[in-house]
C-alpha cells in the first residue's frame, strides 16, 4: 500500500483516538499531523510492518504522554516558584510614545530603537543596515522630528537638531 492510500484508510480513525487521549480537538489533529509526518518519513519502513496503523497509534500515544508530561512539569514549576508581582500598565507617555514610534517610517523607527533602545553606535547602525553615517544620522535625525511633531512638542523638535 501507499502512504496517500494508507492516509486515507486511517487519518479519521487516528483522529478520533487522538481526541480520545487528549480530548483537545486542536490538539489531537496537532498530534495525528506529527505522527503522520514522522510515518511518512520512515514510509519504506513502517510500511513493512505487520500493523503499521498501530505504529501509528504507539506514535500518538507516545507525543500524547510527552504533552501531559510537559504539562506536568510546568505546573510543578509554576507550584514551586513564588508568583510573579503583578506588572504595571505602561504609563501614558509610553503609550504615546509607541503610537508616534508606528506612524515613522521603518528605517527611521529601526535606526531610533537600535540607537536609544540598544545603544547603538551611529556607526554600528550603519554597519547593521549596510548604509552610510550620513544615511543614519538623517534616519536619526529625521525620526527624533516626525516624534517631537507627533508628540506636539514643537520646542522639543528645535532642541533635538
């Protein structure tokens, strides 16, 4: 028999039982995906087997323990670590920020976040973006403006050149 053939015959059926084990649908079409895929792989093989569905099913049931045994394993973690403090929302002015940084063009916003965000020299960022000083210096420049003008801060758009 061919995989297509061999596909055809048993995806439903493995399907079902993988919904059995798992009683996630996502999850069970999550876990049927990977064990056709690794069938398919190693087709010249499983195909000799006397009952390569139940090869199949052994696959199933294997990725299915791996996923609770994850699952087990977070939840003993999450148990045995103190909880997280709760984090803040982000202050009006970071908000603001964020919302002026999206309507920049996307080698003014890269140049502004590699420099102020990651230190990076101008000459680094040149390097990074196979571009010259003179290029960046006016993605930086030109980005400090366009957010002095978005934030309404005239003033500040003077002090940045």
């Amino acid at each position: 028999m061919d995989f297509d053939g061999f596909y055809r015959d048993t995806s439903r059926r493995l399907l079902r039982y993988a919904y059995g084990l798992t009683g996630d649908p996502g999850e069970a079409q999550d876990l049927v995906q990977e064990a056709y895929a690794r069938a398919w792989q190693r087709w010249r093989k499983v195909s000799g087997y006397q009952d390569p569905e139940a090869w199949l099913r052994l696959v199933v049931n294997r990725l299915s323990a791996d996923r609770w045994r994850r699952i087990g394993v977070r939840r003993t973690r999450a148990a045995a670590e103190p909880p997280l403090d709760p984090v803040s929302p982000p202050s009006e002015d970071v908000v603001l920020l964020v919302r002026a940084m999206r309507a920049l063009p996307d080698t003014q916003r890269r140049a502004l976040a590699l420099h102020y965000l990651l230190d990076r020299s101008i000459a680094e960022i040149a390097a990074e973006t196979g571009t010259s000083l003179g290029t960046v210096k006016s993605w930086l420049s030109r980005g400090r403006a366009a957010l002095a003008v978005a934030l309404g801060t005239e003033e500040g758009a003077r002090r940045v050149h």
